[in-house]
C-alpha cells in the first residue's frame, strides 16, 4: 500500500503520540524513512511537542496546519518540477 505525504501528514500526531494501529503505523514509518519532506514535518511537528512540555497534549496553533500544509504543497510542487527536468531521475 502506497500513501500520499498529505495522507501521511494526517497521520503523524498519531504516529507521534503512538496511537496509530500497527499496520498503519508501519505504512507511515515505511513512507518517512525514504520521503524527506515528511520527515521534515514530523522533526517539526515533534519539536513543538517538546516546546509545549506535554506530551500527552497535541495542538497546534490555530492555522500552522493550514500553513504547513501550503508550504509543503509548495515544495512538493517544486521537488516534482525538479524531477520533471532531470533527466538522470
Ligand atoms: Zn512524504
């Protein structure tokens, strides 16, 4: 099973606080271990867990999912449009 970065993004506060299902979980680690732009997001998203101090809490600023989102649509965008013009790729 193949997921998206965006389906992967919806799963990282789970992955995170470990409260995904086995399988899934193992889809996500599968994705992040060879997509950079989700590990990015998951150090990110991890850093401000350690920022609030409380793990057992997870929220996000109102409108930093929303932002994030678009920026890493953005670079998405890019990184395609990279690999559309590299020939070696
Ligand atoms: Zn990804």
């Amino acid at each position: 099973m193949i997921i998206e970065c965006k389906h992967v993004w919806d799963y990282i506060s789970g992955y995170l606080d470990d409260s995904l299902p086995p399988e899934t979980r193992e889809i996500v680690q599968r994705h992040l271990d060879h997509c950079e732009i989700c590990s990015a997001v998951l150090d990110s998203t991890h850093n401000i867990i350690i920022l609030t101090g409380d793990d057992r809490v997870f929220e996000l600023p109102a409108g930093f999912s929303e932002r994030l989102h678009a920026r890493l649509a953005r670079e998405i965008a890019d990184v395609s449009h990279e690999q559309r013009n590299d020939p070696a790729s």
